[in-house]
C-alpha cells in the first residue's frame, strides 16, 4: 500500500543515516582513543561500539543498529504513554489541571 511504502522509505532513510552514524564513529574510535579523552563520557554509540564479549569479539554495525533502533523506539513509547496518562489524570482532577495552567502561563510569562 501507499502508507506502507511511504512507511518503509522513513524506516529506511532513519536506518541510512543511523548506519552512517555508527561507521563515522567506528572509523573515529578505531583511528585512536583521544576521541573519547575528549568528551566527558561516552555516549551510548562509544558504549555500545567499544564493547566486548568473552572472546573479545564487539558488535557489529547492524547489532548495533538494532539497539539504537530499541532505545529510539522504547523511549517514544514510553514518552508517549507517559504523557497521555498525565493527560488523563489531569483531566480527572481539574484542580491540579488548573494548577498546571497557572504554572506553565506564569513560566512562559506571556509568551
């Protein structure tokens, strides 16, 4: 179907740019540590790509891949679900629902 195509296109074009991340940062790491010396610690990518098991094999690009994939995903859904459940609660409790508003106006200040 037209949406699944257009579906698989974004999944494609998230990976492509994903899978070049990871290279970028395979060929930064693999060219010396200091990459790493640089920066105050190291990202999830740096975590996952310097990794090892028992016999001193890391992952691969793809590996890799899927686990950016989970912690992409995982955390959209569960900020999704986090925030339409404290929708709902404040929708049940108008006082505190009020109470919000009245922060965030005077947060923004008119903005």
């Amino acid at each position: 179907s037209p949406s699944g195509r257009e579906f698989k296109q974004t999944c494609d074009f998230v990976h492509d740019i994903a899978l070049s991340i990871i290279k970028q940062r395979r060929r930064e790491l693999e060219s010396g540590e200091e990459v790493l010396q640089e920066k105050k610690r190291p990202d999830f990518i740096d975590i996952l790509l310097r990794a090892r098991d028992e016999d001193g094999r890391g992952l691969s690009d793809l590996e890799i891949l899927e686990e950016v994939d989970n912690i992409l995903f995982a955390g959209h859904d569960t900020t999704a679900s986090t925030l339409s459940w404290t929708l709902y609660a404040l929708a049940q409790h108008p006082h505190h629902q009020e109470m919000v508003r009245e922060e965030v106006e005077q947060l923004l200040a008119g903005r």
